[in-house]
C-alpha cells in the first residue's frame, strides 16, 4: 500500500549519483518533494529528471529540496546526470537491498523489479501532504508540484 497523505515519511538513506549518501532525515525543517521513477535513460524518465531541473529555481524558492529515486545503480545515475548536464538534486540509488524504499513507500513494481513512478510531497517535520502514483506514460509535472507545494 502507498505511504497515505498524512502519514509520516518512512526515513531512508540512499546512495547518490554524486558518491555521497543522502538521508531523508537530514531535510527536516525544509520541504521535501520524493519523485521515485523506473529507469535512467528513458524517455518518460529523462523528461521527469529534465523538468525538474527546468524549474527547479520555483523550487529553490520555496526552500524545497527535491530527491528523485530509482533502481538503477550510482554509476548508471552518475552518466545519466553527466548527460543532462548535471542535475542540480541527488539521483538516489534504491539498487540495493533492491528496492528497499520503493517498498516503504508502497510504490515498488515486484513484477518488473523496479519503481513505479510517484511523487511526494513532505513538510517540514517529514509528514506526507501529497502523494501520487502515475499511470504509464504520464510524469510528475513540476507546475502542478509548485501549486501543491504552495497550499502547505
């Protein structure tokens, strides 16, 4: 089941495409946007990643950090980011134990071996004020993420 909107986020700590490892926990006093997606090098994915980082001064502005997670490993991550002329959040590796956090947070696809994509939006204490999973083909769109985040 999904991590529900007004449940605390299940706290994790992840390897980075940078080399460095990143802990939710380390975020509080700030807002945080989770977006998990399936792979690096894909199409749907690399416009997740890309409109992001398009708008990620709308972000900045609001002090909100954004982690974007999948099941790819750190290497895969680091040249996936090196291509998009480095992203200016963490790729965070959920590669091993596989999955791990996908399953915390309800959004692990056992079938396939990966995440499926979803976005979450965290206050400032870590609590869970929106949450979504997305159909195929679609992608967390970081207007409608902005709005989101200006209600809390």
């Amino acid at each position: 089941m999904t991590v529900q909107v007004g449940a605390a986020a299940p706290d994790f700590t992840l390897p980075a495409h940078t080399g460095n490892k990143v802990s939710l926990s380390s975020f509080k006093g700030r807002k945080t946007v989770i977006a998990f997606l399936p792979f690096a090098f894909t199409g749907g994915c690399t416009n997740q990643v890309c409109g992001f980082r398009d708008n990620y001064a709308g972000f900045k502005d609001l002090n909100v950090e954004i982690l974007q997670i999948s099941t790819d490993p750190s290497p895969s991550q680091k040249a996936w980011s090196e291509s998009k002329e480095s992203l200016p959040f963490p790729l965070l590796s959920d590669f091993w134990p596989h999955g791990a956090v996908g399953k915390a947070y309800g959004v692990f696809n056992e079938e396939r071996g990966m995440e499926k994509r979803a976005a979450f939006i965290l206050d400032e204490q870590g609590i869970v004020r929106f949450a979504k999973v997305y159909d195929p083909g679609t992608i967390p769109e970081s207007k409608d993420l902005l709005a989101e985040l200006k209600k809390i």
